[in-house]
C-alpha cells in the first residue's frame, strides 16, 4: 500500500522523467550541459520522487481522501507547502555539501549586507518556489485522480440506486395489480355461486388458471402477448358467466401481434376497467373489443367498450394510473396510453407500445 | 465573461505569482522599473490567455465530456494537455515578441537571440520562445488542475444531493 502500484510508479515516472527531459533538453540547447548541470538535476529529481512519494505516505496515514472537502484542500495544502520548505532545505545543504551551487547562488551566500543565515533562508525560499510549483502540480494530479474514480464509482451507484427504485416502483405497481384483479373476479364469482354452482366451480378453475399465469407474470418485464390474451379471455369467460347475455366480446387481433411483448397484466387491467366501468353500468350491457394491431412500427393495443366516459374513466382510477405509470417507467415518453369517447356509445382505451422497443 | 468567483481565483493566482516574483526580485536586489514591465506583461498575458483558454473549454464542452462516462478519460486529458501546450507556445511567442518590440529584452536573453551558433538544429528564437512556453506551460497546468477540480467538486456535491431523495426511497 505504502509502496504505490504500479499505475502510480507510471505517473512518477511520466512526471519527473518529463521535466528531466525538458531541463535536459533547454541544458543542451543553451550549451549549458555540463557535469555540474547534471548532478544539480540529479539532486533536484531524486529528492523530488522521494519528498513527493513521502507526501503520498502522509496522505493515505492521514486517511486525508477520505475527510471533508474543505479540510482535504486545507491539508492539501499545508502538506505540500511544509514538504516543500524541508525538500528545499535539504536541496540546499546537499547542493553546498557536494560543491555544487551556482556562481549567483554563491554571490548571494557571500553577501555581507545581511547575514549568512537570511541569505540562506532566501536561498531556500527561492528553491521552494521551484520545488512547489512541481509538487503543486503533483498534489492537484493527485487529487484530481482520486476524486475522479471516486466521482465515477459515486456515478455508478447513483445507476444501480436509479436501476433499484425503477424495479422497486415496478414491482410496487404489479403488486397492487394483482389484490385489484382478484377482487373484481370474486365479485363475479360469488355472483354465480348460488345461481349456478357448477358454473361457479369452473369460474374458479378459470380463476386459478388467471392467477397461476399472473403469478409467473409478477416475474417478467414483459410478456409475449399471447400469454396475456389466454388470461384475458379466460377472465372474459369468467365475467360472461355473470353477464350471459349482457356481454358480448369480440377480438380482432393481428396474428403478427401475438409474439410481440407486452407488459404483464396490462392488458387485463384495461379490460377489467371496460367491464366495471362500462358494461355493469349498461342496463343492456355490451359489448368489448380487444384489438391488436401494427401501426407505423407501433404495437396498438385497444380495449372498446360500451359506455360513456366520465370522471372514473379518465385516468383516475388505479387501474388507469398504473398504465400510464408502468409504460413511462418500461419506455419513457416513447409508448403512449389514451382513453376517449371513440363514438357517441363507445369508450376506446389504447395503448402504443413501440416495437422495436429496447427492453 | 465568467462570474465573480471565477475573477477572484484569477486574481488570487496570477496575483499570488505576482507578489512571489516581486519578494525575490526585492530580495535578490533586482527590483527595477524593467522588472515591473516585464513581470507586468506577463502576468496581463497569463490572465488574458488563461480566460480565453477558459472561454475554448467552454465552446467545446471539455467539463462535460469529462463528466459523461462514454468518453474515455484519457483522450479528454490528451486533448487539455493539447490545448495547454498551444496555449503556452502562443502566449510565449507573443511575450518574446513584445519584449524584443518594447526592448525588454534582459541581456542574457539579447545575448541569446544574437548568438549565431545556439545549435545546429534550433534557432535561438524558437528556444527563447520555448524556454517561456515552459514557464507559461507550468502555470496553466495548474490553472486547468484547478479549474476541473472546482467543476468536477461542484458537479459531484450536485450529483450527491440528487441522489439523497433515491437513497431514501429505497431504504423507506
């Protein structure tokens, strides 16, 4: 951990070795490149790689990535400020040490207007501003790295937290599908029970069918819409049973439809919605029209119904706010659900589901 | 033309660099009227280039791509370090050449321009102009180090408070 991996011993070498290069280079171009020249660089790089991987033990010991921001940049900071002044003290006793300070740097030493030690100090402090330039540069590449992984780690559980509440919500909603649909299907059940008991029976042979297939539904985003209709017309049996005559059901459905998937129970709800809110109000009843078909790449599916359309029908009721909900969170604003007065004694529900949707 | 913040980080660092520059030419004893011009028209050059590099960040939306986790980090720093890199020839060009026009030139560097035989390969015009794209160069690292940092923190302290309401849907 200390020691650094192998992507930080690149970037060390990257960033030395770059300015290395580069004083190398202006050395070389202003006919300065001497043994002197070299060493001096020597001094400076290896005490720079040192003091700036010193500077990185002090950061992970202090767990500094890890505090508030504010204190991160403070410490920052003032690590780099006091590494600076000590890197640049030792430079400047190795440098007189080894013999090799600069002719203005030993001019500046002999002055005689101020003391050696102020002299020195100055010499120092005029070293430290090179020195921190570079270690400036190294502390913000530093922190810029970390806070960049960090950042982009944050992004991805920010997805996987989004991901969670859309299936969450899904799931939310298909729950409250299902105690929807069951009471409306017992209602229709007890109605036969003492009329007529045999029918009543297959009623709910019919009824465990509609729930063992919702059951493997509740699993599924999506559904081919042959499943669904098994369970539609199974539940359309179901509520014939109790309107006999009254109701009368027809569907004209595109055989190119019945592979395409559709949301589980969707369809269910809407036809549920046409007989609650439209046929049990007709003292005649009527009729229900399921319809599927492709239209300009677009899976329409409409529930016609007789009736009128009133304030229950326009979206209020659970049944309805569930489509809408359920098609935003599966497609967005690409799938589209209306229901409006299709003729003076027919309320159409639709529903458009892109076909090429990507699930 | 950029908010009142972004003017106080400009001028806290061309500012700082200043009045560094300024304590070692008065302890060095080099404090002249020459060194103020010359220290003058760097610092105005680094401030003007540094907002015009800011003003190219912008047009090219180099912050958001940054963020946008499609485009690879590397080519995003490839391309700063690019603009850094013209950025600093351009300015430096431009310091050499308006100190040779106002005749600021100090002598080691008159020495340099005039020697015929700097090398076989470079002119000693260019190497002038390089060795103050260096310094510019070290400057507007650290101006862009900051400038994405500023960015990315605020972006980040942003994402995190959106992120609150989620947090607490899914543990309600």
């Amino acid at each position: 951990m200390l020691l650094g991996n192998r992507r930080y011993w690149l970037f060390q070498l990257i960033g030395w070795g770059s300015f290395a290069f580069i004083n190398t280079f202006f050395a070389f171009s202003f006919d300065q490149l001497t043994a002197v020249v070299f060493k001096r660089l020597a001094v400076f790089l290896v005490l720079g790689v040192v003091f700036s991987h010193l500077m990185r033990v002090i950061i992970i010991q202090l767990g500094l990535l890890q505090k508030n921001l504010n204190k991160q940049v403070l410490q920052f900071f003032i690590i780099t400020f006091c590494l600076t002044l000590l890197v640049s003290y030792i430079s400047v006793e190795l440098l007189i040490s080894f013999g090799l300070i600069k002719k203005t740097e030993a001019e500046m030493l002999a002055r005689t207007d101020v003391s050696f030690w102020i002299n020195k100090v100055l010499l120092v402090l005029s070293m430290a501003f090179s020195y921190f330039l570079l270690f400036f540069i190294w502390s913000l590449i530093y922190f810029v790295y970390h806070y960049v992984a960090k950042s982009r780690k944050q992004q991805m559980d920010t997805l996987q937290l989004e991901s969670l509440v859309k299936e969450l919500e899904l799931k939310t909603i298909k729950a409250h599908i299902n105690p929807h649909f069951i009471f409306n299907s017992l209602n229709s059940i007890r109605a036969l029970v003492d009329e007529n008991p045999e029918r009543a029976r297959k009623g709910i042979t019919e009824l465990s069918n509609i729930l063992r297939s919702s059951m493997q539904a509740d699993k599924a985003e999506a559904v081919a819409f042959q499943k669904e209709l098994f369970i539609v017309k199974d539940y359309l049996a179901l509520e014939n049973m109790r309107f006999e005559d009254r109701l009368k059901i027809e569907y004209q459905v595109d055989d190119n439809t019945l592979p395409l998937p559709v949301p589980p129970m969707m369809l269910q709800t809407l036809v549920e919605n046409a007989i609650k809110h439209g046929i049990s109000k007709q003292i005649h009843g009527g009729i229900v029209r399921v319809i599927s078909t492709i239209k300009n790449n677009f899976h329409e599916l409409s529930v016609q119904n007789t009736g009128y359309l009133n304030g229950h029908m326009s979206g209020e009721g659970f049944g309805l706010s569930s489509t809408t909900n359920r098609l935003n969170l599966l497609y967005g604003n690409k799938a589209k659900f209306e229901i409006k007065q299709a003729s003076t004694s027919l309320v159409e529900a639709r529903v458009s589901i892109p076909v090429e949707a990507n699930y | 033309m950029g908010n009142w913040k972004y003017w106080l980080f400009q001028l806290s660092g061309w500012g700082s660099f200043g009045m560094i520059n300024i304590f070692f030419a008065f302890t060095f004893d080099r404090l002249n009227p020459e060194f103020f011009e010359r220290q003058g028209l760097f610092l105005l050059l680094g401030l003007i280039f540094s907002h015009f590099m800011r003003v190219v960040i912008i047009w090219m939306g180099l912050v958001q791509k940054s963020l946008n986790k499609q485009v690879p980090l590397f080519l995003i720093i490839s391309f700063c370090f690019m603009v850094v890199v013209s950025f600093s020839v351009v300015v430096s060009h431009l310091n050499v050449e308006l100190l040779t026009t106002l005749g600021l030139l100090v002598r080691s560097e008159v020495e340099l321009l005039a020697r015929t035989n700097v090398n076989y390969w470079i002119s000693s015009k260019l190497l002038l102009v390089l060795s103050t794209a260096f310094s510019y160069f070290l400057l507007l690292v650290i101006w862009n180090l900051i400038y994405f940092v500023f960015h990315y923190v605020t972006s980040n302290h942003k994402q995190k408070v959106e992120s609150l309401p989620l947090d607490s849907l899914v543990k309600a």
